[in-house]
C-alpha cells in the first residue's frame, strides 16, 4: 500500500505571505456567500423554501434554480470549509459547515429519509431511459463528497450518517439494472461516484458500498486502459478524471493491485504519451489532444481548471504509491502555472499609479488558461457564474498546506518549498522552512534596514532558489528526502555549515542523514531561464523561470529571432527589484519590436502570449 503519507491539516502550518494571501481570500469568498442561498436548491427540492424570502439574492449560472447542475457548488463549499478546519482550525467557518450540514440532514428528513439531492430524483430516471439532462450524478456527487470530507476532516459524523442514509437510495436505484443497461448509463458523466463507494465502503465496511463499486467500474474505460487502447483522446477529460481517482480510491480501500494499473495506465496515456503545455497542463474545449498534438490546439479554452486540480490529486496519489519525484515536479508547475495563474489574482498598483485604465485591480477565476497568441483571461463574477470550477477554486486554495511534506517511518521528504512548519503527530520533530530571498531584509522584518553584507554582494537576481531547513528534535536518526526539481541547473547542499558531498540529479531526491538536537541544512538550487517547444511544433516556444511560466505582454502573434542557438539568450532582466523583492520580469533583447515578459500568474487583464515562433538565423 501508499509509499509515503501527505502531511497536511495543523500538522503543516503555511508562513509563505503569498499562499496565505491567497488562503485567507478564499475563505472571505466562502464565508461572504450566504447560507440560505448556498442551499436554496436544497430546500426548494425539499419544499421548505418560501419564494418571498430570498427573492432577489438568488446565485446566477450554474447554481440558478433552472440550471439542471444546480446545488453542485455547496458540495465543493463544504469540501473546502472541511479543508480550512482541518488546515486552521477556524471554528467560524465550522460552525457554519456544520449548520449546513444539519440543513441536508433536514431536507433528508422531507424527502423520506434518504434523497439529500439539490436535483429531483427523477432526473436519474431520465438518464436510465435517454431522456436529455445534464450530468446529474455529477451534481450528486459533490453533495456527497462534501459530506464526507466534513465527517473526515472537520470531525462532523452527522455527515457520514446522511451520506450513508443518501447512498441507500443509490444502492437501491442502481440494482434494478442489468449489468450491460447500467453500463450505458454510466455513459452520462457519472463525475466521483465511484470514489464516494469506495470511501465509504473504507469507512464503514458495509457490503452494499463494494456492490457499489463493482456497479460504478466503467468497462469501456478501464478495461480499455489495461487493454492499451486510446480511450480517450477527443474525449471530455474531466469526465474520466474523476473516474480514474474513483479507481484510485477503490485501492486504498481494498489493496487490488489492478485498480492501481488503471491509475498508472491512465496517467501514461493522458500524461506521458499526450504531452502537455508548458504550463503543465492540458486541454482544449475541455477534451483531450492527440498524442503529442496540441500545436493545432491553441485557443481561449485551454487548460480547465478543474482538470487541474483533479490532475494534481492524481499525481499526490501516485507519488504516495511510488515515491517518483516527476509527480511532484509536476505538482509545483501545475500550482504556479494553473492553479495560482487562474485564481486569486490581485494587482499592485501603488502610488496612483494604475496602468488598468480602470479594470478592476483583482480577479476571482478563469475558467480556462488560454494559450493563443494575444490572449485574454476571463475572470468570474462571485456570484453569477458558478461553473464547475468555482467548485475546485475554494477547495484547492483551502488545502494549500498539501503536498509539500510526506512522511514515513523514520523519514520525511520534503517535496516543495514555501515557508511552513511541520510538526510531527507526537511533537518531538520539527521541520521549519524558509526561504532566503537574498535581498539583504530579514524574514517577516517589514520596515527593519539594518546595514548588512549582502546587498553590496549580491547586485543582481541572484537566479537561484534558496532554502533553509531548520530540524530538531531529530534524535537518533532521520532520513531527510530533500526534492531536486527537474528545473534546476545545479544544487548546493550544505548540512550544519558543511558541504554534503554527492552528485544530485534534477528530478529526484537527495537523501540525507540527519540526528541530534538540532541541524541546519541548506540547500541552493539554480536557475535559469529555459525553453519548452510545444508538442507538434517544434518552432513553437515557451520561456521560464525556474517552474514557472512566462507570458509576454502583446496582442498579437510575434516572431522572436534567435542569433546562434540559445533562444534563452533572448530575454534580459527587466525592473528585476523593487524594494525588497526581486521581481523576475524580462524584456527581449535583440528584437525589432520588445515585448515585456513576466509571470503568467501576475498576468491580470494584459493580452499575453505564452509562445512564440523561433527563427534562427
């Protein structure tokens, strides 16, 4: 079973400025939507809403009442109320999980004992016999994930007891159908049901959730991956995704080592033979590309959210089961460049200065990352929109403590790097970790300018990515996995002021040997900028920094020239600090017309680029 265990909930506790600005607009989102009109489907289905009482506070999009998804975002708000909880333990957004819950367990009650669904129940006959509607087992399934992630990591069993009482329902809908009409059914996006059965069949050993799981295995998708047949390209990637991490689910739950061949043969088929963008990510209109073909596939509906976040719980799963660094080096570029590139975007403009001409100066979430050239995000409204990646932003930016330690026994691996602290179950190990920016300012010391031998030394980006790692209470002995990202151009590391000696590898893991009190360890990894051509056109590239995408600011296709074959030669530091920040912002050099490059997640409501054509000459 899983190789290593992710660390996450008190056990980690974030200190990066920027994750934490990020975490706290999250939960003011959260808690700013209020509760009669998060669960307004609920109780209408119910029949204990009144027309006159929240007439004109009703959510728009997705979550209007004549939507046929309507009531999916509260499952994902409790998900990530849980996730808050478990990571902060806020007792604010708690308390209000859990009188949400109790509103569920009333229209539970309404409904005769097991539907807790925001959508009617007849909904599911109509995908039985081909009547139109859409994905209503998707919808359901969010209500139920909610529930669960409340009983797991918020503590609140009421909720499993409601999930158990709604999955009862199920288990009788499903058993009036043959095996071969039930696999037409889940034909109709069926979303994470599968993983539901196979968390509650782990939590309560029920026989009635693994008849669940034999109904919900989807043949013509996994058998069609461990046969080696192409299922999904111009497929609807987030569609199997969820499947896929049903089967995942359904591992932990019982150890079958065939449904880990299914996650290992889907990320081979969707990862390894697909390719991705730059970015990390994937997609175009939602569907997969073709093997190595994305160049035919540039527009304003790339990389989904959603496939995202769901593709980033996929990989955490597999680097558990086996400890392959190339996940995690996966997770870190699809953070930067999807998940922190796509949500919470917040201008800084300072001093009445406002290039915007009167945008607004923040933005919630981009459905999708386009990738054309001269491209536009499309940020959402807070309450008109509520397409599904609402959803995936408020739980992926409540569980930004995750994957960044892992442990097993007598070890621990390190497998990102923001400033955090973990603290092992008995208390006796601590890890903290910082960052030296190398600025010359002292961590968390605003407004402190001590005279210091560091800014006369270093004058320019120092272009590496400096850590510390203060250990103690280590004891008689800790294996210390340290990730060298698969970027880096070299690495440094220094144990207690000395020298470790070894040749690391970009895109593995150092081992080091740690004990006593007390141990400082050091570690410099550097950077440069970098190249990535796109998969089906090689003259088509990407430039960044370290993990992290660099979009240049035009508004339209341009051609850059390459002189020789460095085509990293072609950027040059641009305003590179302000104040006590190195900023990693660029221009072209040695072009007819300069564009300005800067991080793809600081892109607000600039037209960007994220490649361009080369020529050499």
């Amino acid at each position: 079973m899983a190789y290593w265990k992710m660390q996450h909930g008190q056990s980690v506790v974030l200190q990066d400025e920027e994750l934490l600005r990020r975490r706290k607009a999250n939960l003011d989102y959260m808690m700013e939507l209020k509760t009669e009109n998060l669960t307004l489907s609920y109780l209408m289905e119910a029949g204990l809403y009144k027309t006159s009482e929240t007439q004109t506070q009703i959510h728009g999009g997705w979550e209007f009442p004549l939507c046929e998804l309507r009531g999916h975002f509260l499952g994902h708000w409790l998900s990530a109320a849980a996730m808050h909880y478990e990571a902060t333990g806020d007792k604010l957004v708690l308390a209000k999980a859990e009188q949400i819950v109790d509103i569920l367990a009333k229209c539970q009650e309404e409904n005769g004992g097991k539907w807790a669904g925001s959508i009617p129940e007849k909904y599911m006959t109509w995908i039985t016999i081909g009547k139109k509607v859409w994905a209503p087992q998707y919808t359901v399934h969010k209500t139920f994930m909610g529930l669960l992630d409340m009983a797991q990591k918020a503590g609140y069993t009421k909720a499993l007891d409601v999930a158990v009482h709604f999955a009862e329902w199920f288990y009788e809908w499903s058993g009036r159908f043959s095996r071969e009409h039930f696999q037409k059914i889940l034909d109709v996006e069926t979303g994470g049901m599968l993983e539901i059965w196979a968390i509650l069949y782990r939590l309560t050993g029920k026989e009635m959730f693994r008849e669940l799981m034999d109904r919900y295995y989807r043949e013509s998708l996994f058998d069609g991956l461990l046969e080696g047949r192409d299922v999904l390209t111009n497929m609807h990637a987030n569609t199997t995704i969820p499947e896929v991490l049903g089967a995942a689910a359904w591992y932990g739950a019982t150890g079958e080592e065939k449904m880990l061949e299914i996650v290992k043969r889907y990320w081979e088929a969707a990862v390894t033979r697909k390719g991705s963008y730059a970015t990390g990510g994937q997609t175009c209109g939602e569907i997969w590309s073709p093997d190595g073909q994305l160049a035919a596939r540039l527009g304003d509906k790339n990389q989904e959210h959603c496939t995202v976040y769901n593709m980033m719980r996929l990989a955490d799963f597999l680097f558990r089961e086996t400890g392959d660094c190339a996940f995690m080096d996966y997770w870190e570029k699809n953070l930067y460049n999807g998940i922190m590139a796509q949500g919470y975007w917040k201008g800084s403009f300072t001093h009445g200065f406002q290039y915007n001409e009167g945008l607004p100066d923040e933005g919630l979430l981009t459905y999708f990352l386009p990738m054309r050239a001269g491209a536009r995000k499309g940020w959402a409204t807070k309450t008109n929109d509520f397409f599904c990646c609402h959803g995936t932003l408020v739980q992926a930016n409540a569980a930004l403590n995750n994957a960044i330690y892992y442990t097993r026994e007598g070890e621990v691996c390190v497998c990102q790097y923001f400033d955090s602290e973990f603290r092992s179950e008995d208390g006796g190990l601590m890890i903290r970790q910082m960052t030296d920016r190398q600025n010359g300012n002292e961590p968390g010391a605003s407004g402190v300018q001590r005279i210091n031998n560091v800014c006369p030394v270093i004058t320019a980006d120092p272009r590496k990515l400096a850590v510390e790692l203060n250990v103690s209470g280590a004891g008689d002995g800790l294996t210390l996995k340290v990730r060298i990202p698969g970027w880096t151009k070299g690495t440094s590391i220094v144990i207690d002021g000395k020298p470790a000696e070894g040749e690391w590898t970009p895109g593995s893991f150092a081992e080091l040997k740690i004990s006593g009190p007390e141990s400082r360890i050091r570690l410099e990894f550097r950077k440069a900028i970098t190249i990535e051509t796109l998969p089906g056109d090689e003259r088509m590239a990407a430039f960044l920094d370290g993990p992290v995408v660099l979009a240049g600011l035009c508004d339209e296709e341009r051609t850059l020239y390459v002189s020789g074959q460095e085509p990293e030669k072609i950027l040059a530091a641009d305003n590179e600090r302000e104040w006590a920040a190195w900023k990693h912002t660029y221009k072209t050099v040695g072009q007819e017309r300069g564009i300005r490059f800067i991080p793809l997640y600081e892109v607000g409501y600039q037209p960007y680029s994220v490649y361009f054509p080369l020529v050499y000459r």
